[in-house]
C-alpha cells in the first residue's frame, strides 16, 4: 500500500540467501574475497564489454564517486535540473570533485536534449569560466521516462565531440533495460557512456550499488576516491554477494519486470478514474498523477503512502518488485471513489 518510492520495498530472498552464503567461514577483507572478484565478469558478460567494477553502498557515493574521475575542481558537469546528483545528494558531486559546478538545465519529461546543453557550452579556454567536463543523465529519468539508445547515442556523440566524459545515473537502469527491452550495451558503451552508476538497492538488493567503467583505464584512480570517502567496505563480500545474485538468473530483469508491469496497470487503472491525468509517460516503474487535494487527501485517509510532488496536487507513485497486484488495484479502487465523491460534492 506504500508507493512512496522503491526503497519502501523489502530485499529479494534470493539476495538475502547470498548473504546468509556469504556468511560460511572467512574471506580476504577489502574486496580481495572470491564473490567480489568474480563480479567483473559478470558484469562483463551482461555488458558484452570489459569492465571495471566498484561496490559501493549508496546511489549518492556511486554518483558523486563516479563524477569526481571525470572532472577537475574548475570543471562543469552538466545534468538536468531536476537530477538526483543536482537536487538529492546534498552538494556530494560537488563535495567529491573538490568543487566543480552542476550546470542544471531544463528539459521535458526529465530528459536533457543535445541542443539543450550545446547552447550552454561555452566558455571552454576562457579562465572566468569553469571548464566544460561532464555530462550526467539519468536512466530511467527522475520523471519516470527512458531515453531510447538513439538518444542516449546523439548525447553520447555530443559528449565525445566537446570531449566532455559521459555518466549515467543508473539507479533505476534495470528498470530501463527492461522498458526498452534493449541489451545493457546498446544504452551504455554503445551509446558513449563512459560510466554508469548501477543500481540495485531500488530493486531488490539490501544496499548495494556498483560504478562500472568500460574504459578500465578511466578507473585508474578509483579505487583511491572510493576509500577516501568510505565506500571500501572491510567485508566488501556481503556487497558483492548482493550483486553477485541480482545478476544471476536474471534476478535484477524479473524484479525490475515485475516493477513496469504494477506501474502500467497503476497507470491503466487511474487514466479510467475520472479528474486524473498523468503527467508524463509512464515508461518504468514510475507514474505521476495529477489529480484534485480531495482525492490525494481521501488516499492519504485510506493509507496509502506516496509523495506529493512539487507544489501542484501531482503524486509520484512507485512500483517495486514487491508491490501486490492487490495494492495496486486497491489504490485505483479509493481513487475512484473518491473521485466520485468530488464530483458529487
Ligand atoms: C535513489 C536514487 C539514487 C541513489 O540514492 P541513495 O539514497 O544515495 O542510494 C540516485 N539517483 C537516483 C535517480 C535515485 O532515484
């Protein structure tokens, strides 16, 4: 009953039994255990491509981590203005690259558009100015919207024309994958990503992210950044044994499956309940409705759990892989209702 976000959700059983597998006897501390380094190949696998791998246990540290390596202090990472890294870390992508500036910019649905930060790169040589370096995009956006691999590729080709590095602020990538119905590769390397941050926590792990390079020659400093801010973990195998089984069996694509599908009948369901209108597609495990304070009030009555979002009455409602087909029908049940009840009164 709890559509507030995608971490309200519990752990996969089949991560929590890695854990608990993970648990028999000791391991080599600080990443040098067996699980960990099985992990790039994994990955490497699922990618079709070289890799270098880091655990980490925040999407923040992924992120802020990540964007450190590809600029200096004076540099410019640009993003959309309402990304995560601009409006959710608290200053961390700021903080971690010793003071290079987020350069926000608008765009619909949550998506930065070529042309968009073309018009904002000037300024490269001129010693006023911070120094284009970066490019950040978020996949599936914080709208709830995916870039086609023709998108992400025109930004990936704009990025290595202005030699700016390109990240992907992938903390919901598997939900991406599995909307697009596309390989990893043909929305990461393929389209110019040099890194992405690889969520897991969102979709089934306990806390575990990971930062994947495919050019390992970018990660050369990594492991450096990654200790300094914490984010070596001394029994790195329980991380790892997160990801380990959220990759296997294609556990990551099922939960990640499982979370669209509730999201497309939430939408179906609420586009029939009359004074409801969605804001933007709904492509992943996302779906902003905008609807009228006597409805939100009367779900908030009901129970459910969700979040307003901005200062209109719109509600951002999320699936996870454990949302009930039951909870979501219930919600479009109470919406209706008091949907009529509005309109009666
Ligand atoms: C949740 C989220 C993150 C990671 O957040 P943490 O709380 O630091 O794990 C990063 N990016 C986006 C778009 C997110 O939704």
């Amino acid at each position: 009953m709890n559509f507030a976000s995608d971490n309200v959700g519990g752990v996969s059983p089949e991560i929590l039994a890695a854990i608990a597998a993970a648990n028999a006897g000791p391991a080599t501390p600080y990443g040098a255990d067996t699980i960990t380094q099985r992990l790039e190949n994994l990955f490497a696998d699922i990618f079709e491509h070289e890799v270098a791998v880091f655990p980490v246990a925040t999407g923040t540290a992924a992120n802020a981590l990540a964007l450190a390596g590809l600029t200096p202090p004076w540099g410019a990472i640009y993003c959309h203005e309402d990304s995560h890294i601009a409006t959710d870390e608290c200053g961390a992508p700021e903080f971690f690259s010793a003071g290079a500036k987020l350069v926000t910019l608008p765009g619909a649905h949550g998506k930065l558009a070529p042309v968009t930060i073309a018009e904002r790169l000037a300024g490269a040589g001129i010693v006023h100015h911070v120094q284009p370096a970066a490019l950040s995009i978020t996949q599936e956006t914080e709208a709830g919207t995916l870039y086609t691999a023709d998108e992400v590729a025109a930004l990936g080709a704009l990025a290595r024309e202005h030699r700016l590095g390109f990240h992907m602020d992938g903390a919901r990538f598997a939900n991406a994958v599995a909307g697009l119905g596309c390989s990893p590769a043909a929305i990461t390397w393929r389209a110019g990503v040099d890194v992405l941050s690889f969520g897991a926590t969102k979709n089934g792990a306990m806390a575990a992210e990971a930062v994947v390079f495919f050019d390992r020659a970018r990660a050369a400093e990594f492991g450096f950044r990654r200790k300094r801010a914490g984010h070596l973990l001394s029994k790195m195998r329980f991380l790892s044994a997160q990801l380990e089984s959220y990759l296997a069996g294609e556990l990551w694509l099922r939960n990640a499956r499982h979370a669209n599908a509730m999201a497309a009948r939430l939408a179906a369901g609420l586009a029939a309940v009359p004074g409801t209108s969605l804001v933007h597609p709904v492509e992943g495990n996302e779906v902003f409705v905008s609807l009228s304070v006597s409805m939100i009030a009367g779900l908030a009555a009901d129970g459910f759990g969700f979040y307003r979002w901005g200062e209109e009455p719109v509600l951002r409602l999320v699936a996870s892989f454990d949302t009930l087909p039951a909870s979501v029908d219930a919600f479009i049940a109470s919406a209706r209702r008091h949907a009529a009840v509005s309109h009666n009164g």
